[in-house]
C-alpha cells in the first residue's frame, strides 16, 4: 500500500513538470516584454500613459479616445501639484493695477483753450480760458447787458430806466492738489455798470424830500415856468479796477480728452459803494396854488433854496445806505468748450 502512495505521487509531481514546460513552450517571446510593459506602465502618470498608449497604437481610435480622457481628467488631478507662474512686477516699482485707471492727460502750456459762457450779476459773460499748466490756468471774461424799461408812471412821474452793464474782467484759476475744486484771483480792470432813470413830473405832482412838501409848476409862458424834470444815475463802479476773489467747482479746461464742462463759481468784486446823483431842473413850488414858485437853478430865490437843500440831505441819506454795500456779488454756471491749438 506504501509502494502504491509513493507512485502516485511520484506521478502527480511528474505530471506538474510536464504541465508546467507545456505552458513555457507554448507562450510567445515577446509575451514576457509586454507584460513588463505594462507593469512599468503601472508607475508612470497617466498623462504619460496616454502619450505611450497614443503612440503604440495610433490606427485605434477607441483607444485614442480613452487615453484622451483619461489624460483630460488626470492633467486636472494634476494641476494642484504644478507651481503658479509669478505676477509680473510693474517696471517702476509701484502695485500693478486690477483696473485700469481713468486717463489723465497731460496738456503743455497754452496747448489748449476754453470758450464759454455764462449768465451772472454783470450781465451775460463770455469767457476764454487758457491752459498754463496741471494747476493753473489763465480767464479773459467780458460781460454785457443793456435794458431800457421804456416809459411808466408811478403816482406822477413819467419815468425811464436803463440799466447798463459792461465790464471786463481776468483772473487765475488755481486747482489746489490738482483737484476740481478751484481759487481765482482776479481784476475787474474795466467797469461801466450803471443805473439811469430819467423822469417827467407832471404839473401839479406833489411830492416829499427830506421831510418837506414841494410841487411841479404847471408851464406858464408869462412867467417861464416849466414842470420839473430830473435824472439820475446809480453808479456800480467806484473802484476801477477792482480787485475780485472768487472759488468755484469744476474745470474750466478739463485735464482730459473731454470737450464740454460746466464749471461754477462764486466769488465778491471789490467795487467799492455805489454812487448816486441827482441833476434837477425846472421849477417847484412851495403851494398846491402855485403861489410860492422858483426856478431850481436860482441860487438866490428862497424857494430855490430850500429845494436844493432837500435834495442834497436827500442825496446824503441814500449815499449813507449805500456806503454799507462795498462788495458786488459774483456767481456764475458756465457752459464752455475746450480744444487743443497746439500739441
């Protein structure tokens, strides 16, 4: 029984071996190459992987497409493990912008000039502005405005108005910082403001002057009388030239390529208190029955007298008030349009 254990297994051991040289014989060479292929495949990204597979195998599509994939998904595993390319730095050493700042262009002096215009307590006003640098530029102003009332009546007298106002003025604008807001500096170095009424009392108008009741005469051709007539002047020059200050908001030449702005400004003129005065002629009387009549240009004649010396105390009072209003008001909006001249 012994002997026949030790067979069999002598058999089954010869049977492996036989087996196992079959198995040898019957595999390609090139079969053991392939396999370690592979298992090198196994150690190397799978972005590699796909370029070996692609270029193996270039006739099958199928494969293509996989390595595709996979080299798609794995170049994305990937990216997390590759270095970022550094920030350039900018070339004069300060921090690079996210976004591009607003364009601030560079003008050289008297490169540029604004023409506009505005409406103010002068009249209407033209104004040319030139460029001097960043911070400064140069104002030439003229303002004009002419109004004739035409003829009215108030309680007897037939009056006219007319109100005249021409001036030219210059002045520097200073951009403090280079900012919008502004400080102008200035001379009001020609002023023709006036007021002039002229009036027609009719005969036998009443009126009141320095407490004191005086009246037109009728015409009378024996005696020569003649209604009263006057006229005055309120004069809004005092001081020619006249120093001006004046601040304001907006750029009258923009520090860009923009065209139109609508700078404002308010400011003083140093023009001093108005001045008035009064020319009177014809004859008052003293009566309603024109008893008490004299030509206002007879120094001599009582009558005379007491009315030029109403009228001088008249004059004084309303010279007293005016004297408490030295500076004249200045603001303005403008609408102006710039262009280059020079480059």
């Amino acid at each position: 029984m012994a002997t026949c254990k030790i067979r069999n297994s002598a058999k089954l051991i010869s049977l492996s071996f036989l087996l196992i040289a079959a198995i040898a014989l019957l595999t390609p060479p090139h079969a053991s190459a392939q396999s370690a292929t592979s298992l090198q495949s196994l150690s190397i990204p799978p972005v590699a992987t796909s370029s070996l597979s692609t270029t193996i195998s270039p006739d099958s599509s199928s494969l293509s497409s996989s390595a595709s994939r996979e080299a798609y998904e794995s170049s994305s595993d990937l990216s997390p493990l590759l270095p970022a390319s550094p920030e350039p730095a900018a070339a004069d050493g300060r921090e690079k912008y996210n976004i591009t700042p607003s364009v601030t262009a560079y003008q050289r002096p008297f490169s540029r000039i604004g023409i506009g215009a505005n409406v103010n307590p002068l009249g209407v006003g033209i104004n040319t502005t030139v460029i001097l640098d960043h911070k400064f530029d140069a104002r030439l102003m003229g303002n004009f405005f002419n109004f004739d009332s035409g003829r009215f009546e108030i309680e007897g007298f037939n009056a006219t108005a007319d109100l005249h106002f021409q001036s030219i003025a210059a002045a520097i604008d200073w951009y403090p910082f280079a900012s919008v807001w502004r400080i102008s500096p200035g001379v009001l170095f020609m002023n023709g403001n006036q007021l002039s009424v002229t009036t027609d009392i009719t005969p036998g108008t009443s009126f009141t002057l320095n407490n004191q009741t005086f009246y037109s005469a009728s015409a009378n051709p024996l005696t020569g009388a003649t209604p009263l007539t006057g006229s005055g002047i309120l004069g809004l020059h005092t001081h020619s030239p006249a120093f001006t200050i004046a601040g304001g908001f907006g750029k009258f030449i923009p520090r860009s390529d923009r065209h139109w702005s609508f700078p404002s400004e308010f400011g003083v003129a140093f023009t001093g208190a108005p001045t008035a005065n009064v020319n009177v002629s014809g004859w008052a009387c003293l009566d309603a029955a024109q008893t008490q009549c004299s030509n206002v240009g007879d120094p001599t004649n009582p009558v005379a007298i007491d009315f030029n010396n109403a009228v001088q105390s008249s004059l004084t009072k309303w010279r007293k008030d005016l004297a408490l209003v030295k500076v004249y008001p200045l603001f303005s909006y403008s609408v102006v349009y710039s262009f280059n001249i020079r480059h």
